[in-house]
C-alpha cells in the first residue's frame, strides 16, 4: 500500500505537470475560515491560550489568491494534508490527504475531463484497466430513483421521502432543505451506482455551492438555476468536487457566509474578496480526495487499510 501511495502521487503529479501546472504550498494554518457550514474546523491556541487560528480543511481560499496575483499560470495544484474535525469512520479521517487544482480559461465540461483523464492515469499506473464512465443529471436521479423533482420540491416533501426510503433522522428539525437533498443523495441515490464504474454528476441546485458560477438548464418543461458544479465517484465512493469557479467579487460576497453569525472575524473572507477585486481569472477548480482515490483503486472497503497512520494508530 505505500508503494501504491507513492505511484499514485507521482502520476498525479506527473499528469498535472504535463499540463503546465505549478505545485504550490499553502498555509496549514489559517485565520478562521469558515465558509462550509457542514465543515468543522480544529481550532488552534497560541502557548498562551489565545486563539492562534484554525487546520486549513482545504487549500482552495489560498490558492485563488495565488491565482489572483498571477493570472498568467496556466494552472496550479496542491497535494498534501487538509484537516477536519469530527470526521472519523469508514470514508472519513480528520487529517487526510487532498489534491485540489485550478485550470485557467477552462470551463466545467473541460475540467470534469481533466479529471477523468488523472483518474484513468491513476488505474493505469497501478496496472488496471480504463473504468466505464456514465455522465447523470442530478435532477434525472432524484426523479428516476425517488419519483420528485429536487428543484422545487419543499422541507415537508423531502422529509416525507426520506421517511418511506426508511431513513430515520433524530432531530429532523435541525435539518433545512439542502440538509435533506444531501441526505437523499448519499443514502438513496449514491449507493445505487455500480462499484466498478465512475459516475459523473452535474446540475447541483444553485444553493448547494457558493463558490461556483450559476448556470440556467432546462428541467421537466422549467427552467432551472444550477451550480457550475460536478461530482465524480468511483463506485459508491464520492472522489472528487468541482466548479466552474466565480469570480465576480460583489456576488461572492452576497453568497457567502456572513462571518457575524459564525463568530470569526472575516479576516479570511476580506482577503479573499480583495484579491477577487484584483481579479481572478477564468477558472475551473478540483478537489480530489486521494486516500478516498486510492481507497477505490485498490478495493478496499476502509480508509484505514490506506493510510499509514489513521486516527486509530496516531
């Protein structure tokens, strides 16, 4: 497994380097950060016990303030740890590793093939063989699987599904509309693609990524807001996220988060809509779970069978 973890870095990098991509490093330690709501971050105290900042959970507000400073690269990539609080189980660790890229002038369609194109090196340098791939609508799979439309189906809808799928929630009123859409998806939905295939997901609903472009498509006779945003899974197993990424600075703004209400002090959001002021280039942006990546490839049914050191044996 080590001498697989090595390949499968090398490849990927080798792949992203021969499209003229730059490794770079960013801080692990960041100020505050919370633009994910369902994300819990690790909080740091200076010897003192003042607040020092928080574990990055992804290096993506400091690699597009990289790109803002020089938009001539063609593209960027990271690849090392981010962490998570509270994440442990069978898909998860709270410290993992994370290959996220940027490609400049491309659009959606052109980075879902760029990352299909690292996930097939990825299976050729560990001596398997090119998997099938099937492109899915995310609107088609709720109607197909769960007979409504996740557009513009309301709370009380939702939770009814989700009740006759035989999903029990403890505190169902905590969850709001995007809660139950996701609930829907990983527990209904997701399990139903085939192991040995990639799946690739489009037509996320327009409030379920906030750092992605909107787009207008066509769905049962409406027409419909979405995110610029996939999914690809390898199996059951949700590989990799992205986005055609916005990059106008007044409606990032309006759709993130406000700091207020999270308790931080913003100095993390100003300094990215600053340097989305100078101005970010036409961009697509992954973020590639490589333990979940190596997890598929080599059929294991745990995180922990892939990393050297999980939580358990720290």
């Amino acid at each position: 497994m080590l001498d697989a973890r090595a390949r499968l870095k090398r490849v990927l990098r080798d792949e992203l380097e021969r499209r003229d991509s730059l490794e770079v490093d960013t801080p692990a330690l960041i100020r505050s950060g919370d633009f994910e709501p369902n994300i819990a971050l690790f909080r740091v105290s200076s010897p003192d016990g003042s607040p020092a900042g928080s574990l990055h959970s992804s290096p993506e507000l400091m690699m597009k303030r990289l790109l803002c400073a020089h938009p001539t690269l063609p593209g960027i990539h990271y690849l090392g740890p981010v962490f998570r609080a509270g994440e442990a189980g069978a898909r998860h660790n709270p410290e993992f590793t994370m290959l996220e890229w940027y490609e400049t002038g491309s659009d959606l369609d052109a980075a879902i093939s760029t990352t299909l194109e690292l996930i097939q090196a990825a299976r050729q340098a560990l001596d398997l063989t090119p998997a099938p791939v099937a492109h899915r609508d995310y609107g088609l799979l709720f109607r197909e699987r769960l007979g409504l439309d996740p557009y513009h189906a309301d709370t009380a809808m939702l939770q009814r599904t989700a009740h006759l799928s035989g999903i029990s929630v403890h505190e169902p009123g905590r969850l709001d509309r995007d809660d139950w859409l996701d609930l829907l998806m990983s527990t209904v939905i997701e399990p139903s693609f085939p192991d040995d295939r990639l799946t690739v997901v489009k037509g996320f609903p327009a409030s379920q990524a906030a750092m992605a472009r909107l787009e207008t498509i066509d769905f049962e006779e409406h027409r419909v807001r979405v995110a610029a945003r996939f999914e690809v899974f390898g199996g059951k197993l949700e590989l990799a996220n992205g986005y055609h990424e916005l990059a106008d600075p007044a409606e990032q703004a309006e759709r993130l988060p406000d700091p207020a209400k999270s308790g931080t002090d913003g100095r993390s959001r100003r300094l990215f809509l600053e340097a989305l002021e100078h101005g970010l280039p036409d961009c697509s942006g992954v973020a590639m779970g490589f333990d979940r990546l190596l997890m598929w490839l080599t059929e294991q049914p745990t995180l922990d069978t892939v990393l050297p050191f999980s939580e358990r044996r720290v």
